[in-house]
C-alpha cells in the first residue's frame, strides 16, 4: 500500500498499489457533535501509535484559544489511552467528545471543520486520504507512509516540534490552505478503479 511497506521486501519482490478510497456516500444520520461548532475530528484507534495523546495539549490550548471549537475522537474505547482521553472528555464541559466506534464514518467527514493525523507511524494513512475525498482540510505528522498519501496536498504538515502544534491548527481552522475541490483533486491516485485496475495487472 506504499513504498514504505514495501521496502520491507527483498529489492523487486513488492509492487506498490495505493489502495482504492471511495468517495464518501450521503448519509441521513450525524455525528453526535454539538451544532453550529467547528468539530476538529481525530479517527482511529485509540493507542500510543495513533498519537492522540501527542496531539492533546495543542488540542486543550484550541480550545482555549478559541470558543467555538471542539474536538471529537473517534475510535473504540478502551484501553490507557482511551482511558485518559475519556477523562479530559468529561471535564472539558462538552467540548471534547468521544464518538466510539462509528460504522462507515468516513461518510461523515464532511461534519468536521479540520482533520487531524497524529500519528508516530502509518504504512499507508487511510484517514488523511479520506479527508481528502470529502474536501475537508487534514494536517498530519511527516511520516512513512502519510507523505506519500499527502504528497499531492502542499504543506499539509503538523510541525516537527509539538509546542507549535497549537499555532499550526488554529491557522488552518482560520483560513484553509485548500479549497475543497483542490482537495479532492489531491486524491485522485485513489480512486477505486484505478486500483482495481492495476490489481488486475499485477
């Protein structure tokens, strides 16, 4: 699913398919989030590797900075991460959710204002991808297999440092790098024939 994971194979023994991401389908139902916020959306496991705890003091000082933000963590919950998460959550007076587990929620995208992708490793970067798909801006950490999922998108970084974690996010909430439609023109390499295609081929 990237040249990170393949170079895990001996020389000329993997070839590189970027996986298909649908674009996502209209849905009725919503996200439990507050309305008329902007609902910055963390989706995946809730686990060290996935870096939602390296994301939550900048997370705390948007919030602090800025009133009409919340931030919602999709994701099973359970475990120390979660735990911990769960616990801010509850004191944060509503402007922290935790979401669960939620089927298909790539469809659901559209509902949040910023994506963000902590992460501290990813073979491919499945959510940033499907951010793309849905037009809605993502900022991620610079690595493995997310610069290649990003490589389109100009400057779609989080710092290397955290302490400016903060800055960067509130900047994108203010005013987007990316149009929507520019976006989705990022995701192009992911379309889900494409992929078909060159499995077929393979």
């Amino acid at each position: 699913s990237s040249a990170f994971t393949a170079r895990r194979f001996a020389p000329g023994r993997a070839r590189v398919v970027y996986i298909g991401v649908p674009h996502p389908r209209p849905t009725e139902s919503r996200l439990d989030l507050r309305p008329g916020r902007r609902t910055i959306g963390l989706v995946g496991n809730l686990c060290p590797r996935k870096g939602q705890l390296d994301a939550l003091p900048a997370l705390e000082q948007v919030l602090e900075a800025r009133d009409d933000v919340d931030v919602a963590f999709v994701g099973r919950v359970a475990g120390p991460v979660a735990m911990t998460l769960s616990d801010r959550a509850a004191a944060s007076g509503g402007r922290i959710r935790m979401l669960g587990w939620v089927p298909d929620v790539a469809d659901h995208f559209h509902e949040f204002a910023l994506v963000v992708v902590p992460s501290r490793s990813e073979g491919f970067g499945r959510v940033a991808v499907e951010s793309l798909r849905a037009g809605v801006p993502v900022l991620a950490t610079r690595i493995e297999g997310l610069t290649e999922a990003l490589r389109d998108v100009s400057d779609p970084w989080l710092p290397d440092t955290r302490q400016h974690w903060a800055e960067r996010i509130l900047r994108e909430l203010e005013q987007p790098s990316h149009s929507p439609d520019a976006l989705r023109a990022a995701a192009h390499r992911f379309d889900p024939e494409r992929y078909t295609d060159e499995v077929l081929d393979c």
